[in-house]
C-alpha cells in the first residue's frame, strides 16, 4: 500500500507566527528601552519584564496573520488530495477488506435527554447506515451507555427499555450517583468518560465469560444466548466486586460485544447511509490510523438567532481545523462522529491510581477526547480529519449563553488540568505526568506546539478580562506609552484582525467551492459582530475556570441539553442575574473605577483622567458586552407571555 504524503506547511506557518510573535515582543521591549531613557522610575523596567507574558496574545495576532495570508493566497492542492492526516477522498475498494468487513460498535453514551425527541431519531439514523452495512456485507450493533436509566421515573424507564428492545439495542446503565459517603460515586466533573469506561469494563467481563463459557462447550438455548448467558455472569461479577451494593443494569448481550471497529456518537447525531465500509477501508489502509475524525454539520433545534450564530460559529471552526489538517497539523478529536480503532484504544489502556482498574478514558479530565488523543499519539497512532462525508455527519450545538459558557469553562478548565499541575502539586512540577509523556513522544514537534496552541487560546481568552484592567491602570498612570499597551494594539487585536479573518476565510471557502464570494463575506460580515461580544462574554467564564483549577476549588461541568426549553422574561432574567453575578460583579468594579478615578474623591496621586481612549475605551467595550451579552443572546428574554 502507497504510503500517504505528509504535509509540512503547518510546521511552517507556526515557524513564521513564533518568528513574528518574537519580533512584536522585540520590537515592543525595545521600545520600552528608548522609552525609558526620557523618563525615570522603574515602571518601564516592570513593563519591559511583563511583556513577554503577554506572548499568548501575540502568538495568536501572529498566527492569525501568517493564516489569513495563506488562506488567500497559499497553495489549494492539499485540501483535495488525501495525506496523512486529511482525507478528502473516500477510499478505494479493497477486494480483501470488502470481503472481510469487521464488525461496527456504535457507542452511544446518554443521559436523561428526550427518548421521543433525541434518542430515538439518532438511533433510527444509525439503523439506516446499519442496513446500508449489512447490505454490504458486514455486521453492526448499537451499544448505548445509560446513565439516566436508573434515575428515571418507571415510565419513563420502561420506555427507553422497550425501544430498545424492539431495535435491537444493547444497553448498560450504572447505579445513579449517591452523595452519602459509602453511596456510588460516578468519577469525574464530566461523567462522560466514566460512563464509557464502565459500560466497556462490564463488556470486557462479558468477553472474558464467554470465551470461558464457549470452551466448556456451552450452546444457545430457546430461552438465552450464550452471549446473555455471559452477560449475566459479567453483571453478577460486577454486583460481588462493589461488595454487593451496587447492580449494573444491562440487556441484549450480543450488541454488548465490543467490535474492531467503534463509532462514538452522541445522543443528538445523524449519520450518513453509507459510512462504515469507507472507514473499515480506511482503517485497513492505515494502520497507524486509531480515530478518524468526520467534519459536522450542524441540526437546527430551535431556530433562534442564538443558536444560528453558534451554527456559522461551528461552522467555521470545523473550517479552521480543515485548514490545519490538510497542511500536516495535527487533527481534532472531539468524542463524537468518529470511529475508533478497538485495538488501539486497548493498547492505550492505562491503570486508574483511583481504584486500581484498567481505564480507556480519564475520568479526571474533563476533556477525556483531547486526553485519549495525545495518549494514543504517544504510543505511535496517529488522527485523521476527513471530509468527504460532506456534512452528512450532523449535531446539536449549544442552544442557550449558558450551555455555550458552560462548555468553554470545560475545555479551559481541562486544558488547564490536562497541562499543569494544581498550585498545591507544585512541588511534584509544572507539567502533569500526563502531558509530559507526549511532549517527550517521537510525535513532531510542530504537534506539540499545536496542542500547546490549543491551550494558549483559553488563555488567551481569559486575558480579554485582565487586559482593559492592566491596560486602563498602567496607561493611566503612564500616559507616555500609549503606542505600546493602547488603543491601537487592542484594535487591531480585537477589530482589525476579526475583520482581515472574515475577508480571507471568505476567499479560502471560495476557493474551496463552498459558495459565492460576495455572498461569503457578507454572512461573515453579519455575524462579526456576533462573534466579538461572544468572546468577550466568555472571557470572565473560562478565567473562572482556570482558577479554580490551579486552586483546587469545586467545579463540576453538566452535558449540553439537547432539546429546546421554552421559557419567558419572568424565568431568564432571574436566571441571568444567579448565572453571570460574578461577572457583573467584575463589570459593577470597572465601571466605578471609570466613574470615580478621575474626580476629588480620589487623591491627586491616584486620580486617573479619562481623556485618553487607549485607556478607557477597552474598559467600556469588556463592560458592555459582558452585561449585555447574556440578555443579547437570550431570545427567550424577550417572550413576556406566561404560556410556555
């Protein structure tokens, strides 16, 4: 099999962001330096030193350029051709993978969301590409993990059960969560990679009695499959190890088996017809591929403004990481959509410390994917973005402000956990021992930096709370430096750079053939505006976030609803006033430092005057759209009728 070409563009357009990055730095010390010959005190020696702390907003301002400049006008051939880490093309037929097609797990991990609304129609959208298979060929089961089942009413309960036993579903659900100090604990922040790794935990003891039942010579019978057989003693084993206390819940043996190849799914998922053959064809292709990662489309739910904006937002995105992954960049993993090879999920096992258990998924990070992703790259796989699906593969996006925040406090704070140690582990080192593996990996470096990156852009956003402060109190009391910390490198940060990314993804996509040029640039143009008080919104959250991960503090992270919620004025405003109190706090401080810096009642040596817009206008604009964000983004704020 020819070997797949592998693309170095990504490496050096991040050799050219960190060289233009440097020259910012550079240029603004130097700056500094000359400064501080006119003037005397040591605030420009202070200036000098905090500088280069500032290299994540710079890295972005020079990543975004040297990106904008290629989406323009760089080379087009690697986003239609395959590479090691891009498909654009389907597979060839291979007669002897086509005559040996592998059996497909879909793996479908569920809460309490709606079985009419939500469940159901994944399920049925799965059973479509399942006919398509066996059609073909091959064999499929759907093996949904529930964790709302034994925390539903009865009714509720015994729907779910009977939809899927009339499809043909396998399904496990653990005991529901217990705070009593000797209750079931379900592991994590997010209960997502604890759930999984229960459900695959009972399927490996089915395997084990299986194939102990199978040497004895055991045989279906009328009454039970070998294979519920073995799943009866797997549930009886887990049952005697929680001492008795605890009984898994699970049915249908058979779709509880674990095939060579898995489709994680979430609960709010379409998928194409006809897409199992292609990554079997794919897999048996490379064998150094462990997840093969589908670009989404988007399910419209409600239909609002919101949820629109969060489409082009996703959109967009996925876009982005097309672009990364076609120039050799390392893909994205995001937990649903993809198919994974069992074999290498199973060679990246590792040993829980907690309970001493094998585990596929961490259950302490909050972004288990982007977790088992670096862990498999260290061990020598490899990811790959494919897009020839062309949005066949679909999703649910957020469909409130605070579902969407909530989902950027997860990765901020998983990044964070996944990369540093807390401040109370300091003295065990910076880096976790789960990071560090990967950065010491034979994976190229230009890798590294990218998951580097990935971490530095929730920094990044995080500094969108700190700089109007930092820039408002140093330019106050320093009005001579204003071309370094001021107005104009904010604008271009914030405004400048926001409207030259919106021009060249415009002409990329139109190079692409995604649509009309013109028509391109003005959808972009709509929603910047969307898109500027989003991230400042998000700013205050995902420090939030960070925080409270370096300093130990409590924080746990829900999954995002699937199904609309109508409400009205009378619910969202008190709901808004409990959700964002902290950042209004934060906004209430600003604005009275504004008001009162400059009048009497300051002292004369702490008065700061406000005639200078590099000092206040950053101030403004984060307060502004951190209060009116959350009623902005709100459609239901607006329905002022009690009727639901």
């Amino acid at each position: 099999m020819k070997a797949r070409p592998t693309r170095d563009l990504a490496a050096l357009y991040r050799v050219l962001a960190v060289a233009l990055s440097t020259v910012i730095v550079a240029v603004g010390i130097e700056v500094l330096r000359n400064e501080g010959k006119l003037a005397s005190g040591p605030t420009w020696v202070v200036l000098a030193l905090v500088s280069p702390f500032f290299i994540c907003t710079y890295f972005f301002l020079a990543q975004g350029i040297v990106i904008d400049i290629a989406l323009m006008i760089g080379p087009m051939a690697p986003y239609r051709e395959n590479s090691r880490y891009y498909s654009a093309i389907k597979p060839k037929p291979d007669p002897t993978t086509d005559a040996n097609l592998p059996h497909v797990t879909i793996q479908l991990p569920v809460y309490k969301e709606s079985l009419e609304l939500v469940i159901a129609p994944t399920i049925l959208s799965v059973k479509q590409a399942m006919k398509t298979y066996a059609r073909q060929g091959g064999t499929s089961s759907i093996l949904v993990h529930d964790d709302g089942m034994q925390c539903l009413e009865p009714k509720e309960r015994d729907e779910r059960v009977s939809f899927y036993t009339k499809h043909d579903v396998g399904w496990i659900a653990r005991p529901k969560h217990d705070d009593c100090p000797d209750g079931f604990k379900r592991a994590g922040r997010f209960k997502k990679g604890s759930n999984l790794n229960y459900g695959i935990g009972l399927s490996l003891k089915l395997e084990k009695h299986l194939a102990s039942l199978k040497q004895a010579g055991a045989r279906d019978t009328d009454e039970e499959s070998i294979e519920d057989r073995a799943l009866n003693m797997a549930i009886e084993e887990t049952f005697h190890m929680a001492g008795q206390r605890w009984r898994p819940w699970a049915a249908n043996g058979k779709s509880i088996r674990i095939g060579s190849i898995i489709l994680l799914i979430d609960a709010d998922t379409r998928v194409p017809e006809d897409c199992f053959r292609d990554a079997a064809r794919e897999f048996a292709e490379s064998p150094e591929v462990a997840i093969i990662q589908h670009e989404s489309e988007v399910i419209h739910v409600a239909g609002h403004y919101f949820e629109n904006g969060v489409t082009e937002f996703t959109r967009r995105t996925y876009h982005y990481i097309t672009v990364a992954a076609a120039n050799g960049d390392l893909p994205h993993f995001f937990g649903h959509n993809a198919f994974l090879r069992w074999s290498a999920l199973q060679a990246a096992t590792f040993v829980d410390k907690q309970d001493g258990l094998p585990k596929i998924w961490s259950e302490i990070d909050t972004i288990e994917d982007t977790e088992l992703s670096l862990r498999l790259q260290t061990i020598g796989y490899i990811l790959r973005w494919v897009t020839y699906s062309d949005g066949s593969f679909m999703e649910g996006v957020a469909l409130t402000i605070e579902q969407e925040i909530n989902r950027w406090q997860r990765f901020s704070f998983g990044w964070s956990c996944l990369t540093f140690n807390p401040l109370s582990a300091w003295n065990q080192g910076l880096i976790t021992p789960r990071m560090l593996p990967f950065l010491r990996s034979t994976v190229p470096f230009h890798h590294k930096v990218t998951a580097l990156y990935n971490l530095l852009g929730y920094y990044h956003l995080a500094a969108f709370t700190l700089l109007p402060l930092v820039g408002y109190f140093i330019l106050g009391f320093t009005l001579d430096i204003e071309w370094y910390y001021g107005l104009y490198f904010w604008l271009a940060v914030n405004f400048g750079h926001p409207v030259i990314r919106n021009i060249s993804c415009s002409i990329h996509k139109n190079r692409m053939g995604k649509g009309n040029g013109i028509s391109l640039v003005l959808t972009n143009i709509k929603w910047t505006p969307f898109y500027l008080m989003f991230y400042t919104s998000v700013s205050v959250p995902s420090m939030i976030a960070m925080l409270s991960y370096i300093f130990s503090l409590p924080m746990t992270f829900g999954a995002t609803k699937k199904e609309v919620e109508p409400s009205n004025f009378f619910i969202e405003f008190p709901r808004i006033l409990k959700h964002f109190w902290l950042t209004n706090t934060i906004c209430l401080f600003i604005t009275a430092t504004l008001l009162f810096s400059p009048t009497m009642l300051m002292s004369a040596v702490w008065q700061i005057p406000n005639r200078d817009l590099g000092i206040t206008l950053p101030a403004i604009v984060f307060v502004v759209n951190n209060i009116l964000a959350p009623i902005v983004f709100n459609p239901w704020l607006w329905n002022f009728s009690n009727d639901q």
